[in-house]
C-alpha cells in the first residue's frame, strides 16, 4: 500500500492515517513529526524549522525534499509507506514523482480528506494540553471539569503557539494556495478520491477502507 494523505491542518488526516498504517504495518512518514522531533533535537534543520513552524507557514521546499529522501532511503518504504503532510507545494509532488519513479514504489492513490474551514478553525482553536503531563483537551468537545486546570494532575492547560486563531488562518491560507494545487497533479493520473471528514473518526476511517477496497489497494 503506498499511499499519500492530503488535507486541511485539522482534518483528522493525520490520525487516520496513522491508524491506517498501524493496522497495516508499514511506514506512516509524517514530515510534521519528523519536523518537531527535529526541533526538540536541536539539529540544524529543526533550528532552521522552528520559526517557521511556529508562524504557521511553510518549510522551504529543498529542506522538505532531503528529509524525504533520507526518509525513503531506509529501505522499509520498499513494502509501503503513507504519506502524511507530504507533497505540499507542487515542486514536492514534483521531486516525490522523482523519487518514488527512482525506487520503483509509485503513489497508488492520493485520499484527499475534506473539510470546511471554519469547523478546522474551531477544531483547532479548542486545543489545550496540560503543561505538566501533556493529556489533551478541548474546551468544547473534551472539557476538563475546571477550565484551564488538567482534570489528572491540575496542571494548566496551554494552547500551542500555531493554534492561536491567526496562525490557524495562515495555516489555512497556506493550504488553499499551496497545498490545494497538487491536487490536479494527482488527478491527471485519476489517482484523488476524496474523503468526508467531518464526520466521526470511526467514520471516517470507515469511508478510508472503503475507498480502499474500491481501488482493490
Ligand atoms: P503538520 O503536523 O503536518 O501540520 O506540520 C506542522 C508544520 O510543519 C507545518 O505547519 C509546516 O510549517 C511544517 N511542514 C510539515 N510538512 C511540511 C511540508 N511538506 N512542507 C513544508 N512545511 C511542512
């Protein structure tokens, strides 16, 4: 299975493919995670990154395309992989065709997960965790029982610095001009089939499978 997950910040793209690829077992590449873990690392990618993440815009394309490549470069990719938040831009989707043409394992489909902005933007304004021991809350859809104060510990709850409404916004934007154009790259090779994410999680993952099962992947 070799599959590219494309959606809004928010859309629950990357809990479901995660999901997808444990259930699976086979590689889920998240470059956002590669990317945090880069920054609490120190290393120069994740000091150059930092910034950058935190403001909610994009990381520049050829730092993306070598930690891809190194990604790939493993070798467990060669039984299947999932892409999570990578391409993003065009030139990505462009050096992931490279790639991929490269090592003999082609994107088989690309599930776009969709979903309307102003429920991402109260999806994800919502979030707090708790300082102390990280347990996530929302403060509409997971309360804790005091606000602000963490239901296990009483720890505060804090919101990440690109949940604020404005970066969540940028984000968004980013999304529509940049990320939202790959998608006819797919769709020329009628590799899209898109995905209703608002709904449930369980449903969704159920409307991933059958799209799966369609595609006989
Ligand atoms: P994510 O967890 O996928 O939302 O990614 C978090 C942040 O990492 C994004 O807002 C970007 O700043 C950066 N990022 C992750 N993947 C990419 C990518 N393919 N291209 C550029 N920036 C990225």
């Amino acid at each position: 299975m070799r599959l590219v997950f494309v959606g809004p910040p928010g859309s629950g793209k990357g809990t479901q493919a995660k999901k997808l690829a444990e259930k699976r077992g086979i590689p889920h590449i998240s470059t956002g995670d590669i990317l945090r873990e880069a920054v609490k690392a120190g290393t120069p990618i994740g000091r150059k990154a930092a910034g950058i993440i935190a403001e909610g815009r994009l990381v520049p394309d050829d730092v993306m395309i070598g930690i891809i490549e190194e990604r790939f470069a493993k070798g467990d990719c060669a039984r299947g992989y999932i892409l999570d938040g990578f391409p993003r831009t065009v030139p990505q989707a462009q050096a992931l065709d490279t790639l991929t043409e490269r090592m003999k394992v082609p994107v088989q489909a690309v599930l776009v997960i969709d979903c309307r902005d102003e429920i991402i933007v109260e999806r994800i304004t919502g979030r707090r965790s708790c300082e102390k021991c990280g347990t996530p809350y929302h403060v509409k859809f997971m309360p804790p029982k005091e606000p602000g104060v963490c239901d296990k510990d009483g720890g505060p709850l804090v919101q990440r610095e690109d949940d604020q409404e404005s970066r969540v916004r940028e984000r968004l934007g980013g999304y529509h001009r940049q990320t939202a154009a790959i998608i006819p790259h797919y769709e020329r090779r009628n590799l899209v089939r898109r995905i209703k994410g608002e709904a449930a999680p369980e449903r969704v993952f159920a409307e991933i499978e059958r799209a799966l099962t369609a595609l006989r992947i």
